[in-house]
C-alpha cells in the first residue's frame, strides 16, 4: 500500500509537451481523483504511473522506491478501463480469474492445446477459485458467475471489470473514468459501491474523470489539471471553497462560480459598470494593494436576489447591485435565475438571452421571477472570492 511522490513528472510526445512538471505527495490510502477537461493530461498521467506509458523526466516513487523502470506487473497495480475491457467469449468467472491464470502461466502454456487444458486445471484450483468467490461476493456477482458479459447490464459488466482488476490483492488501483459510459442512475450506484469498495480494501486508489460531481463526492484529495499544469491539489472542500484561480472557480460548481470584471475606485468596487453597494471597504484593500481591476467571483448559492430593488433590511449590510433577470429555470427543490447586472432595457431579445453571456443564482424552492425582471443582487463579503485581473490567481483578503 505505498505512498506515491510526484518529482518533476514531465511526459512529452516530440514537440508537445502534455505534463508539465508535475510535483505531489499523495498518502497511503488516499482516494485521489485526477480532474480536469478532456484533453489536460489526465489519462496520460494514469498510464505514466501504471508503466503503461513511459515518463519523459523527473521520478515516480511509491514509497521510496523509483518505479521509472519497474513493468506493470512488477508495480503491483490493477487498472480499470473506460471500456471495460471484458472477454466477450468467457464467462464472469473466468473474466474475473484471468489475471490469476496469467500469473502462474508458463512459456509453453499459451500452445493451443496446452493452453485449454492448463486453464481449466488452475480454474479448479482452490486458492484461485476461492478468491475468485470471495471477489464476486464482495461485488454482488455470485448470481452471475457462470453468465457471459452480453447477458449482463452496463453497470454487472462495470462490476466485473473491477473485480478482475481487484481479483489479484494489489497496492494500487488506478481508474481510467470508469463510470463515462453508464447512464445517471448506474453512475450514482457506481459511485457508492467504488467508495464503499475502496473503505473495504483500504488500499490507494488514483482516479481519473471529467465530472466534478464524481470528484467531490469520492475522493479525499483531488487534483485539478488543465492543459498539463497542475492548478490545485487540495480537498474537494478546499478546492470548492477557496479555488487557487479563476480557472479551478468556473470549473468546480454547478453554475460554475459567478466572476465579475470589476474596476476599483475611492466609492468602491463597480461591475459591468453597475455600482456595487456597501464595497467601499473592500476596495480600500485593494487600492492598498495598487489594484485598479479585479476580478469578484461568488458562487451561485451564495446570492441573494430581491425583486424590491433593495436587499432585505435587518443584519449586518450586504453587498449588491441591481441587475434584471435573463433567464428562470424552476428545477423542483431549486430555482436557476439567469440575470445580467444593471436595469432591464426596454425592448428584449428573448431569443438571443440563451447565447449572453449570463450570471447565476441558486435559490431554494420555486421563485416567481420573470423575464427581463429588475431585481436586487445581495451578497455577504465573507462570500467573495478576489482573483488577479491578468494572472487569474486568488488574491487573500
């Protein structure tokens, strides 16, 4: 169960250059999920630290071991694909009993007919075949043992291609978005039972995947990537509640984190040139700080939106601006509202409102807003987040 060191690890195919000096500690047991768009370098990391794709420079050790050089096998690592990767013509068990076969075969074993006959002697082995029983039931795979992969359903066979990676007891397990071809309903079952698999086996499991909703409710430390840079290592509460840039804020959330272009000036802070209530504070720091631009971020759910034009009276005072509604999306337990800042002009597009640019709130149960609706936007200042206006990096305040 080893701890594994990322030492500068770069992977590059000729001229392009897909990981970047990548450094991380990762501890034993941990369940880390590498999380990013297509195309950032996810996988190719997972292939680097299973010896499925060579590393260009820098180490990976587990534990304190460089494993550079080390082959699959020898890194004791199991690999779930995307595509499950089944043997359409064995049955579950024999799927499930693969890898244990590949270990004690020989040379000579993979002769046509030897290769049968010593199969079917290890399958009747009882080491093999009790820890081919013990996997299926710790999966719920006993019933479908003697069935092939056709007669099963997307989320049996997703099943099956873990018990086969797990079937051999290794120190690693490494998932390659496992859950991208289930529907909503077997990714959520899926989700829970890699989880519970993973508080089972207590071993370190490294996965891959593009949605953040599998992020942030399985893994205890993610990753953050884009274009093979690492933007933020941290806890899926860390990395939702204090992103490291603009680029983690708009990618974890759903709607992504609101970011206002907002000038700085002796009254206080304006967006999209709509003056921002009660910021004069706020834009004192940042004047100390010899910034004339920020950009202001705040989630969805922290905004509060009044259709009196003035917040709700009472408390400490709130942030806010006036701003007009774009768009109602009523969810049941939830309501959307799409706004954009300032009054709602006379005359609206409404087929063109989808293709603006808009800003979000999240409220609880059914609002009664309408289209091109005047509205006030309050938010708490504890709720702000503050990014540099051309690096996009969070600014402390």
């Amino acid at each position: 169960m080893p701890s594994l060191t990322f030492d500068g690890l770069t992977k590059s195919f000729g001229s392009n250059t897909v990981i970047r000096e990548f450094n991380a500690t990762i501890d034993d047991n941990e369940f880390l999920v590498l999380l990013g768009p297509s195309g950032c370098g996810k996988s190719t990391m997972l292939r680097m630290i299973a010896g499925l794709t060579e590393i260009t420079s820098g180490q990976l050790r587990f534990d304190a071991t460089v494993v550079n050089d080390l082959t699959p096998k020898q890194r004791g690592i199991a690999f779930v694909f995307q595509s499950y990767a089944l043997y359409p013509h064995m049955t579950v068990r024999a799927n499930i009993a693969f890898p244990l076969l590949m270990d004690n075969f020989r040379w000579w074993h993979h002769l046509p007919i030897v290769g049968g006959i010593v199969r079917r002697q290890l399958m009747k082995r009882s080491d093999i075949s009790e820890k081919v029983e013990r996997t299926a039931e710790m999966l719920e795979l006993t019933d479908y043992l003697e069935r092939r992969p056709k007669a099963l359903s997307g989320g049996q066979r997703q099943r099956v291609a873990v018990a086969r990676s797990i079937v051999r007891e290794p120190s690693l397990y490494l998932f390659d978005e496992p859950l991208s071809n289930l529907d909503a309903k077997l990714r959520m079952q899926m989700r829970a039972e890699i989880s519970a698999l993973h508080a089972r086996v207590k071993k370190t499991f490294v996965y891959v995947t593009h949605d953040q909703v599998e992020a942030m409710t399985m893994g205890t430390r993610i990753i953050v990537m884009n274009a093979g840079i690492v933007q933020q290592l941290g806890t899926p509460r860390e990395i939702y509640e204090t992103p490291a840039n603009v680029f983690v804020a708009r990618f974890i959330g759903s709607p992504p984190m609101n970011i206002f272009p907002a000038t700085v000036s002796h009254d206080g802070l304006s967006v999209d040139g709509v003056e921002v209530e009660n910021s004069a504070a706020l834009a004192a720091v940042l004047r100390d700080r010899g910034l004339e631009s920020v950009s202001v971020g705040v989630r969805a759910e922290k905004f509060g939106v009044n259709d009196l034009n003035r917040p709700a009276a009472g408390g400490s005072p709130l942030l806010g601006f006036k701003g007009h509604t774009m768009l109602v999306e009523h969810l049941g337990a939830e309501t959307v509202v799409g706004f954009k800042a300032g009054a709602a002009p006379q005359t609206v597009d409404v087929g063109a409102a989808a293709s603006q640019h808009l800003h979000y709130a999240r409220m609880p149960g059914e609002q009664h807003f309408g289209m091109s609706e005047n509205c006030y936007l309050s938010f708490s200042g504890a709720d702000v987040h503050l990014f540099h206006p051309e690096t996009g990096e969070r600014i402390e305040h």
